[in-house]
C-alpha cells in the first residue's frame, strides 16, 4: 500500500513539473511569435516606402528625360 501511495505522489509530481515546463515553453512561443510579427509588420511598412520611392524615383526620371 505504501508503495502505491509513493507511486502515485511520484507520478502527480512529475505531472506537475511537466505541467509547468510547458507553460514556460508557451510563454516563450508566445513571446517569440509576437517578436516575430512586430518585425513583419515592419518589414511591409518598408516594403511599401520603398515601391513609393521608386515610383517617385521613376516620374523624377521621366521628367529629367522629357527635358
């Protein structure tokens, strides 16, 4: 009977334990995948300045090869 009462308190144990661990790895997910859209985020906001200078760039070059 002990044996099965110290098995059991073993088992709830390492449940805990790993319980917890997961929780830690989530919170880490978590963090990491906002890190990550912040930096998508951005990644677009310069990707649109960018085709917004070129256009600009381009109708400066027209105009220079109108004159």
């Amino acid at each position: 009977m002990k044996l099965l009462v110290r098995l059991l308190l073993v088992v709830f144990v390492i449940g805990f334990v790993s319980c917890r661990d997961t929780k830690k790895e989530e919170a880490e997910t978590e963090a990491a995948i906002e890190q990550i859209e912040t930096v998508e985020g951005e990644v677009e906001e310069l990707s649109e300045q960018l085709e917004k200078d070129e256009k600009e760039l381009e109708e400066a070059l027209k105009e220079l090869d109108s004159i």
